[in-house]
C-alpha cells in the first residue's frame, strides 16, 4: 500500500500499528500540517488532539521541521515498540550508513532527509512507513517474510 500525502485522508498516521496486508506492521507515519490543516480542516487544538488520541493508542507522536527549517512541518506517528526491535535488527546496516538505530532519532532523521530509491537504507524506510508496492525499488536486496529479520544485500 501506497499512503499519499495531499489528501484529506488521516490514514498515514491512523494506520500506524496495524498489520497491512498481511505482510507487517505499519510502524511509521506522517501527515504534513498544511495538509491536517487545509485538507482535513483541523485546527490547531484538533491537532493536539489527534496526537493525543494517537499516544493514548500507545503510539509516539512527533511534531517535526522538514529539513533545516525551525518550523513545524508535520506530524510523525510511530509504533516505538515495533519500531525498536526492527531497527535494532538493522542496526549494522543503519550504521553503515551513517542513520541512527534509535527511535526518536531515526524518526527525526526521516524528516531531514529524503533518501533516492537507490539508497542503500530506503527500502528499510520503505517497510518502516508500510510502503509495501516498492519491493521492487531495490533488486539488490531481499526483504524476508519476517520484517524483524535483516534485509540482505545481493552484490
């Protein structure tokens, strides 16, 4: 599943714990303030809200700048719990790329920066958001069946 961003559906964050498709569990999400905003009508309160409503779920909820801007860009939701152990199971691939293994951090990263489909962590990026349709962005790596279990790189 692809989840959009421009639209007025909340399910990029919503969705966020839940198995999709039989194939994992959505462990990140983000939905872009303009778009809470403008699309969806919310307010400022309605926002707090939503986040709220996401953490009393049991989720983390980040409000985040895009990039070297200061302000508040959107809101990021994850499933720390899941999250933690998927990235610890990648942590030598994330280290070798120089990406955190942390939640909190790993998240923030993702708001920093944009990784080009070639890049060697974007297909992890990609399980981590439930973008499952992009299995075929990286023929040089497999992704298993078990998402806990490391991707392998095929040179």
């Amino acid at each position: 599943m692809i989840y959009d961003n421009g639209t007025s559906s909340l399910a990029d964050i919503l969705d966020v714990g839940t198995c999709l498709e039989g194939r994992g569990i959505k462990m990140v999400g983000y939905k872009t303030l303009r778009d809470l905003t403008m699309l969806c009508g919310l307010s400022e309160t309605d926002i707090t809200a939503l986040a709220e409503n996401i953490e009393r779920r049991g989720y983390r909820t980040l409000t985040l700048p895009k990039g070297d801007d200061l302000k508040p860009w959107a809101l990021y939701a994850f499933d720390a719990a899941s999250l933690s152990v998927y990235l610890a199971s990648h942590s030598v691939l994330l280290r070798s790329q120089d990406w955190p293994d942390q939640c909190d951090a790993f998240v923030r990263r993702l708001a920093m920066d944009w990784m080009p489909q070639e890049s060697a962590v974007r297909k992890l990026i990609d399980i981590c958001f439930g973008n499952f349709s992009h299995e075929t962005s990286r023929s040089d790596m497999s992704v298993p069946l078990n998402p806990f279990q490391p991707l392998s790189l095929h040179r």
